[in-house]
C-alpha cells in the first residue's frame, strides 16, 4: 500500500507514461473537455485541489524543463498569484503566451489533470525534462 506521495492510482498510471519531453496539462475547473486526451479528474469543490497544489505534488518525481501558461493570467491575477505559481515552477523555463495559442498545444499532450481551481487561466502546460 502507498503511504506517501501522489495515492492516485490514475495520476501516478498518467504521470509513469510520460517521457522525456512529453507534455501534461494541468487545467482549472473550468478548462474545455478534449474527447481524445486522457483526463485524470481531481476536482472535488471549487478550489479542491488547486493547480498549485497538483503541481507540488507532481513535481516531487517529475522533471519540469518547461512549462507554458496563458498571458491573460498575467493580466488576470495579483502580483502575489503571479509570485507564487513562478515559485512553484521554479527552475523551469515559464513562458506565457495568447490562450487561443496555449490550447492548441493541449492535443499533444499525453493527458490533462482537472483541479478545482479557480484562479483565472491557471492552466498550464509541462514539458518534462
């Protein structure tokens, strides 16, 4: 039985098939539904859990080297907001750009984790390393 780390059975079976890289997405509750990409859903109330959060856990045995995020969250959200995902995704290279732009890199991706978040444009996407 695991007792520590990520207890998902789902997201650690998501998590162990990506590859050096590989993209994953982790979305807000309010991020479009794709048929074809496997969705691993945490959501369970609105701000349960959150991307911060999914993204602390995740990082724990999963290399980051990039991760993309929409412009409008930079736009959206405080400067203490803009702070603390920079902090969680530090040592990766953060780039943002149009949310029209940022959805079209969502089909490559091996699968997409659903949070309850609801911190406006709060999706990002992961590049492995």
């Amino acid at each position: 039985m695991l007792v520590h780390g990520i207890l998902n059975p789902h997201l650690l079976s998501l998590l162990a098939r990506v590859r050096h890289t590989n993209a994953l997405v982790i979305a807000d509750r309010g991020f479009p539904f794709w048929p074809a990409i496997e969705t691993v859903d945490l959501s369970l109330v609105d701000g349960v859990p959150t991307v911060r959060q999914v993204l602390a856990a995740v990082r724990q045995n999963f290399v980051v080297a990039e991760a993309y995020m929409a412009e409008e969250f930079l736009r959206a959200n405080s400067a203490d907001t803009r702070e603390a995902f920079a902090r969680e995704l530090e040592g990766a290279r953060l780039l943002h750009e149009p949310h029209a732009e940022f959805k079209k890199r969502v089909p490559a991706a091996i699968g997409l984790i659903r949070t309850g978040d609801t911190v406006p444009y709060a999706n990002m996407i992961l590049i492995s390393g």
